[in-house]
C-alpha cells in the first residue's frame, strides 16, 4: 500500500507539473473554427464589426494555450477585415505586423485581400506563397452560397413532377421560419416535406397538413439559425403507398440560401402574413466557449475570466483552476472535472449544484475515536481465580504498578460490579477507502488507544510494609494498536461529487483492546483494623483484542473533496469477550 501511495504520488507531480506544457495548445481546434465563423459567416456579410471582434476575442481568449501559428492566423485575418472590409490600410498594416512578430511564416489569404491589402501585406515583411484562395463551396460563405444558389434553378421556378410549391424566392433571413406550400391536381392522402439545415448530416421529415385545396408545412428556426445553403423536397404518395408526385428530389434537392441580411421578401402562405423572425441565438462550434449543449445552464462569464464555480461560466464552459474554460466531451459523468456529462459534453443542468462532479476515487481521513466499553456486573472480580480466567486486572487505587492482592490484603467482599456503559480508551485514528462503485467503497482504519490499563495476570509478592517483593510475571502489556478493515454503502447519486451530507451503513473487522476501568470498595478482615474498614482498587476490565463492527454515519461534505465524517462502530471483542460503542469524528479529503 505504501509503494502504491508512492507511485500515485509520483504520478499525480508528473501530471500536475505537465499541465502547463500539455495546456499550451489546447485551443488550436476551438480558436480554428472561430476565425472561420468570423469570416464566412461575419466577414463575408459585410458585418465587419462583428467579424473584428469575434477575431480580437478569439485571440483575447486564447492567451498562452493556443499555438504562435493559430494567432497569427487571427490576426491575419483581422488585417483582411482592415484593409479589405473596410479599405483601413494603417490598421491592417498593424495587424499584419503583429501577425508576422508571432509567426514569421503566416500566409495571407490571397482569395479575401484586395490588391492594396496585398500590397500593405508585403509592406509589412510578408512574402513567399500565399494561400491558395478556396472555392465558394470550400468557403461556406454567405455570398458565395447565395451566388451558387442563384446560379442554380429557382426554388419557386421549379416545376416539380406533379407538384407546385412556394416559396418562390431563392434567399431568406437567418432565424426565420420558412412556410412550405404545395398544389397538386393528382389524387394523394399524404405529402412529406424534408429538410437538411446547412452543416447537418440528416434530413429531417415533416408531414403536410391538408388544408384547403393545398397542402403546408413550416420548416422551424432550429434549421435556420446558420448562414449558408438549406435543402428540402417534397414527395406526395396516393392511396396505395406509391410517390406519385414531387417537388424536388434527395439527389437534386431545393436549394434556398439563408443569409443575415436580405432585401428578399420573407416566405409565407397565400392567405396569411409571413412568421415573425425568431430570436437571435449563438451559434458557435459545439466545442467552442459559449456553445449551448440544450440542457445546460450558464451564466455570463466567457472564456478565460476568473470564476468561482461553473454556474457563472457561460454553457459550454466550465470553471476549471479558478478559469472559465472550454468544456471537455464526455462518455460518462466520471469524465468531467466538475459538472455533470450532458449530451457528450461536461456541463451544469439547470437547478443542479454548480459543484457537483466526478466521484474521487481515493479519501483519506483523520480522526479521534472514544470506546463507551459495556462492563457486566459481578461480585468478587478481584479474587485471584478471577484475575486469571475473568479478564480483570486490579492494582492497589491510583497505581499502576501495585496489584491488588486480596490474600495479602486479607479483604473480603472483594469488588463489587453492577455493570453498565463505562468510558474506556480512546484512538487517534488515520482512515483510507477506495470507491470500487458509485455507492460502495472499501477501506481501512489504522490507530494507537491511550488510556490503555496496567498488564493483566500479573503476579507479586509483597513485603510486610505492602510494597513489592518480588514480581513472578510481568503479565501481559495493553496492546495499543487498531487495526481495522471496512466495507460501507453509501447513500445518493453521485455521493462522492457533490456537496451535503453522505450517509452510509457499514460493515468490518480487525484487531484492537479495550480497557474499562472501574472503582471497587473491598472489606478489611485484618483484626488490627476496625470491622467494615473500607479500602478501595482499581479494577480494569480486558476486552479484545480481535473485533468484529457493524454502524453507520455521514460525512458532510463541505466542497465536493472536504468533509466532516462522523461515524459509530458497534464492536463485539473477541478473544476477551465484550461489547464497544465507539463514536468518531474527524476531517476526510478525496484525492
């Protein structure tokens, strides 16, 4: 156990001292897809504002974790907005500065930059090959889709196989609902409307409603938060199952160019006003600051600021080391530094504890242990014959060096018990459990008693004047040690992730003596001493020193990795047979 806390110990340096190196490069993929947002989605809609400071942001957020090459690329691009957006050659010169002290070899991307933005490129250090400009569809912008689509046959223009639908327009709002309505004169019971959102993999299906000599359906604002290309067709079947009719098809599909801005007026059904454009949302990559998983609850601090908690960092983030930082993805709860796993994202769901997280699987303790022994009663516990067999050792009162012979002393009525719960030894304990399950865990408990008695079976001669003689057996000594094994069941989900209170029951054995002392009055028989003198001993009840413990308790949990554990253990000694109630109370820490 010892050389496995050594290697974990070792292990856990290795990690922690790695973090800063492993950490350098973390957001390349992140910060990657927000420079691409910035220009095709931002820069490309002529909203250069929007792209600068998603730009300036990116490379705020970044700060050391991102890779010289990433943020010269940002600020490349940043020039390209300058010079090309807004024909701001001085400030694209700083920007190009600036991305070239990062990264001598970054590369300008020839396809965006106006000639005088090239030239300002130049001036600034820049040389050698520049990016080879992308295709539309490689950009994804926005007006190169809408030209595409434009190029393309007209949405409304179609004339489809059996069927005429609107909308007719070849360009729509971002976040806009797009009302889908089709004639036909042949004879169907159900028409299907599907649809694929720019940048989704699967087609969604819509059944149309049949309302008056037309049929309709509304594709949502879900499927058109994002600038770019949406694609739907429309099949109708008649009363034996067959497609008889359709509007475009899954190979040549409808193409409708969703941008931010259009002079195009938005789509409706004949009869009624077109829907009312939908709230704005964030769209960001999923695995970028700030992205909503859906579930997730969030709060208003971006990336990189300090936090407290992860209910403060937006969703998508998490508070890590005191730093909003990007969620990690997830299988399973165990995954996640903090947080629950929510949809294949660490996250916070709405109304949970901000603290909760992952299970430690290691908990260390201290702790301080009284043993409430129960002494049963008896007369004459001090005989000789019962010193032997009894389990009691007597010492002369307030000594424990001189036994309580009572031949010599010639007492008689020699101790009394009447039995009852008696305050015995006490332990300093150090306690180590493992969690195996999401509720079991297996442990042990190690310790010194103080309090412990005098040696039991001890053997003295005295001398006329009641000191010792001689010592024939030492006796055998208090064993002090606690050794103890465990296994408990804890109580809740996720017990060991979060803040409050933790109870369990618990069941172990091990090894450990407990020493009760009681006070006996003895009689004089010593005819030089008045009748019914009374002389008192110390009596000490040996119990132990194997165990077996059954009990309970709770650890509050005052962080997810801190708590106060109270606990009991009912102990039936073996060997020296008696019964303990020992209480404790002490810190425990998850590693």
């Amino acid at each position: 156990m010892h050389r496995q806390f050594l290697r974990l110990l070792t292990l856990a340096l290795v990690v922690l001292f790695s973090i800063p190196a492993l950490g350098q490069f973390t957001r390349d993929a992140a910060a990657n897809k927000k420079i691409d947002e910035a220009i095709n989605t931002h820069y490309l809609a002529t909203d250069f504002d929007k792209a600068e400071s998603v730009l300036t942001g990116t490379i705020k957020a970044c700060e050391d974790k991102c890779s010289p090459a990433t943020l010269a690329k940002a600020w490349m691009y940043v020039g390209i907005v300058r010079g090309s957006g807004r024909n701001d050659q001085a400030g694209a010169k700083e920007a190009f500065t600036t991305a070239l002290a990062t990264d001598a070899n970054v590369k300008l991307d020839a396809g965006l930059a106006t000639p005088e933005t090239q030239a300002t490129f130049a001036q600034s250090g820049g040389g050698g090959a520049v990016e080879t400009p992308a295709t539309p569809a490689e950009k994804g912008g926005k007006k190169q889709q809408a030209a595409a689509a434009a190029a393309a046959p007209e949405a409304g223009g179609a004339e489809g196989n059996g069927l005429t639908c609107t909308p007719d327009v070849t360009e729509v709002e971002t976040r806009r609902p797009i009302p889908v309505q089709c004639k036909t004169d042949e004879e169907v019971t159900a028409v299907e409307l599907r649809y694929k959102a720019f940048g989704a993999e699967t087609w969604k299906s819509v059944a149309m409603v049949h309302k008056g000599n037309s049929f309709r359906a509304q594709i949502p604002c879900d499927a058109t938060q994002t600038a770019g290309t949406l694609k739907l067709y429309v099949h109708g079947k008649n009363p034996k199952g067959d497609d008889v009719v359709n509007w475009g098809t899954k190979s040549q599909p409808i193409e409708i160019a969703l941008a931010e801005q259009s002079a195009a007026e938005p789509p409706s059904y004949d009869d009624a006003d077109a829907p009312a454009r939908c709230a704005a949302k964030e769209i960001c990559p999923p695995d970028f600051p700030g992205c909503d998983s859906g579930k997730q609850s969030g709060g208003t601090k971006d990336w990189g600021v300090a936090c407290d908690n992860s209910a403060e960092c937006k969703a998508g983030l998490l508070c890590m080391d005191g730093t909003c930082e990007t969620a990690p993805s997830c299988t399973t709860t165990a995954d996640c530094p903090s947080g629950t796993c929510i949809n294949g994202k660490c996250g916070v769901e709405a109304g949970s504890d901000p603290e909760s997280g992952p299970a430690k699987k290691w908990w260390i303790g201290v702790h301080f242990a009284l043993d409430a022994a129960f002494v049963p009663g008896g007369d004459n516990i001090c005989m000789g014959d019962t010193q032997t067999t009894g389990n009691w050792a007597c010492y002369q009162s307030g000594s424990t060096t001189n036994t309580y012979d009572p031949e010599f002393f010639k007492t008689t009525a020699v101790g009394k018990v009447g039995g009852g719960a008696v305050l015995a030894t006490k332990r300093i304990l150090l306690s180590i459990d493992r969690v195996l399950t999401p509720n079991i865990t297996v442990g042990a408990r190690v310790g010194y008693a103080l309090g412990g008695g005098p040696p039991a079976n001890r053997l003295v001669t005295y001398n006329d004047d009641e000191t010792i003689k001689t010592v024939d057996n030492e006796g055998k000594a208090f064993f002090p040690f606690h050794l103890e094994a465990r296994a408990a069941y804890w109580f809740g989900k996720n017990v060991f992730g979060k803040k409050g209170l933790r109870p369990y029951v618990h069941v172990g054995g091990g090894v450990a003596q407990v020493d009760a002392k009681v006070v006996i009055k003895t009689i004089d028989k010593d005819t030089n001493m008045p009748p019914g003198t009374v002389y008192t001993a110390d009596a000490w009840k040996k119990m132990g020193t194997g165990f077996i413990t059954v009990g309970g308790g709770g650890v509050y949990a005052f962080t997810r990795n801190v708590g106060f554990q109270l606990n009991l253990n009912a102990m039936i000694l073996l060997g020296a047979g008696g019964t303990v109630l020992e209480p404790s109370g002490g810190l425990v820490f998850g590693l």
